[in-house]
C-alpha cells in the first residue's frame, strides 16, 4: 500500500477507537438495563469500526471534491458512533420504540424513547449519506 493520506488516517484512528470501545463494552454487556440491546451496540461498535476502517483504506481511491470528501468522511464517522450512542443509550434506559426486537420486553418514559427513535433514524440517515459519498467517489475514482 502506498502513503497514507490525512483523511484516510483519519477515518482509521476513528475506527479503530470505535472497535475498542465496542471491545470494553462487550464485558459490560450483562450490566446494563436491556443486555440484549448491549449486545447489539457492543457488535455494532466492534462492526462500524471495522466498516469505517474498511473506508479509511480505500478512501485513497475515491475522486471526490474537497467539500464531499470532508462530508462524506464525517458522515461515516458522526453517523456511526451516533448509532453506537443511540444503541448505547437504549440499552441503559430500556428504550425500545425505535427497535422492538432487541428491545422487547423493555420501555421508557416518552421523552428517553422520543431521544433515542430520533438519535437511532438521524444516525442512521447520515451514515447512509456518507456511505453514498463514498460510494459514488469510488465509482468515480482514478485507476491507478
């Protein structure tokens, strides 16, 4: 692989840190209020970090303007830690609206379930955005 470039860096530290705290929240799976819905943030940070790493090592090969470059490598980040968050934060307060098969059996007060239905769809379309950016620099991308 040839030089590493500052916006591909960037996305595999941020992925890195991802995995890792996905990693540690794995052992405290069994100590939050809805274990399960840990589980699914514990795999979804261990997953996305992973993902994101995947984007820093072709981010090189993607033809994009400057201003879509930088969103695009933001959306990924913020869109998928925000997920992780969200998950993170349902499985503290048992919040389950947004996501009724990890969540089952489990529920909390409006404002918690209202929070964390808007953290899991606003996370969600970002990283969709981002993942598109990237998508769409890598189609456009240089052969080299």
């Amino acid at each position: 692989m040839g030089t590493m470039n500052q916006r591909m860096k960037q996305l595999v530290v941020a992925g890195a840190a991802l995995f890792l705290l996905g990693l540690i929240q794995g052992a405290a799976v069994p100590y939050f209020l809805n274990p399960r819905m840990a589980l699914s943030a514990h795999l979804t940070a261990v997953q996305s970090g992973t993902a994101i790493m995947v984007a820093g090592a072709v981010w090189g090969w993607t033809h994009l303007s400057p201003q879509w470059d930088l969103i695009g490598l933001w959306a990924i980040v913020v869109g998928m830690y925000g997920l992780w968050l969200a998950l993170t934060l349902s499985a503290a307060t048992g919040a389950s609206d947004s996501l009724p098969i990890a969540g089952e059996g489990h529920s909390a007060g409006a404002a918690v379930e209202a929070m964390v239905s808007a953290a899991v769809a606003g996370s969600s379309a970002v990283l969709v955005a981002g993942w598109a950016v990237l998508t769409i620099g890598l189609i456009r991308g240089r052969v080299n």
